[in-house]
C-alpha cells in the first residue's frame, strides 16, 4: 500500500485534497482570523481602561454615562455586519456540499458494528465489499497481547479493504446503517456525514487530479464497544487504474460465481427432515 497522504499538520484543519475540504479550511481561517479581530478589540480596550484608569492612579466612576444611544446602535450594528459577513460564505458552502448532483460514480456505504460495507453502482455495478480492520491491528488491540502497537504500522488506522475510488471524479456516497448511528469521515475529502438506520445521506467529494494515494478517516459517531475499531481507508487512483481495478473485482465476483467443476453427483433426495413431531 503506498504513502499516506494525510494533508493534516496536527495543529489545524487539513487542506484537503478536494475543492469542498479546501472551501472548508479557507472559511475556517476566515472565521478564526474574525475571531481573533475581535479579541484584539475587545481585550485590548478591556486592559487598556483597567490598566489606565485604576483606583490607584485617582480614577473615580463616571456616573454620567448610563445611556447612550449612540454606543448601543453601534454595538448592535457592527456584530450585525460580522455575523452577516460569516453567515454568506457559510451558507453558499452549505449548499455547495449538498449539491450531489451529476456525480458519476454513487457508491452505497452501510455502517454495521463494526464494520463498513461500500457496494458501487454506475459502471462499477456488482462490486460489493466489507472494510474492517486490518488484522494486525486487531490482534495488537487484544487485552495482554503482547503486542507494543507503536511496532504496527497505522495502527487502528488500517483495514482489509479499502475503498477504491477514482480521482478527477465527482463521487457521490449514499450512507445508511444496518445497526446504531455511525459516521463516516475523511479529514482529507472534507467529507463527514451520519450514517443512519432507515434513512439515506448523501455526500460527494471529487479528489484532485494528481492527488492519488491512501487517504484515512474513522468512524465519526459513537457507535458502541468498537467504536475506535472501524477506521476508513480511501485508496484515490488515477481513473485508468481504478477501471483495471474495476474490472479485476468483477473478473473476480464472475470466477466466484462459476459452478465447482465435477463436483459428486448429489445423493438421493432425502425427504425434509421435519421440524416438528406431529402428534398421532
Ligand atoms: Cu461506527
């Protein structure tokens, strides 16, 4: 499996490698910037009035300013003019993310405990697979295995299977769940959405060209005992390379499907074994 192409530092948002993770991180920064604008403005004032007017230096309450209208319509209008100012570029990318339409490839993802399920659809119609954790981690994670899991590479992080998907490609998943809520979440994709039973989500991503690699994610919702022990392993390949992919797990499900060769002619056909005694 190749290199991990995490764009996360640790400190902050991942990049991403799609236009959503990337309009997510930019508006974050806007927003935290605004915050830290309005932090300056507001603690500066705060210690600058309690350091320059204290007690000790002969301060004394002005009584005079218990109203001013002035001051009151300009601290109504300008928190007014900021939220306004968060609100539209948070609103436009809302109705960006939902916008699943024309994607060209859906894929049906099911949250079991503990384990996900990605069956495709479109041109990859059949290939249907179950993704769990990758079985070294899942012995490391054994009480007294013995096993030091800072010698298992991605730990936790790995599964058997992961999830194929193509770059340069709107892909659109269609998320439910067979047991509890669970969440499916990739930093990278800036994509996180609930997986629920009885409903279907939606959600699409469309990785970079040139952005092919390993991407990982996790379980988002607290979803019982193992909660921790379903992550989720995006493998993003050029489109060529995903149509061989494609084409191999087809190859594959149709050589599964063929008939044993000379498998031993059946015994006689036995009557059902009933399944209960009828009473005389
Ligand atoms: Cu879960």
């Amino acid at each position: 499996m190749s290199v991990t192409t995490n764009t996360s530092n640790g400190y902050n948002l991942p990049t991403g490698v799609t236009d959503l993770a990337r309009d997510m991180y930019g508006l974050h920064m806007e927003v935290f910037w605004i915050c830290v604008g309005i932090a300056v403005v507001v603690f500066g004032a705060m210690i600058y009035t309690l350091v320059k007017f204290r007690h000790s230096q002969g301060a004394v309450a002005d009584t005079g300013m218990l109203h001013s209208t002035k001051v009151e319509i300009i601290w109504t209008i300008v928190p007014v003019i900021i939220l306004v100012v968060m609100a539209v570029p948070a609103a436009e990318l809302i109705l960006k993310q939902e916008d699943t339409r024309n994607s060209q490839l859906s894929i049906r993802v099911t949250g079991y405990q503990w384990k996900w399920e990605y069956a495709y659809m479109d041109a990859a119609e059949g290939v249907d697979f179950f993704s769990t954790l990758a079985r070294d981690s899942n012995f490391a994670r054994q009480l007294d295995s013995g096993i030091d899991p800072n010698t298992v590479p991605n730990y936790l992080l790995e599964v058997d299977h992961p999830l194929v998907i193509p770059s340069g490609t709107k892909v659109r998943l269609l998320l439910t769940s067979q047991d509890v809520i669970h969440a499916w979440w990739v930093p990278d994709f800036g994509a996180k959405r609930a997986a629920i039973p009885g409903f279907v989500n939606e959600l699409w991503f469309k990785v970079d060209p040139g952005k092919e690699g390993i991407y990982r994610g996790q379980c988002a919702a607290l979803c019982g005992r193992d909660h921790g022990f379903m992550p989720i392993v995006v493998d993003v390949r050029t489109p060529d390379d995903f149509k061989k992919w494609v084409d191999a797990q087809k190859a594959a499900v149709k050589q599964a499907a063929l008939p044993a060769p000379a498998a031993p002619a059946p015994a006689a056909a036995a009557p059902p074994p009933t399944a209960f005694a009828l009473p005389n």
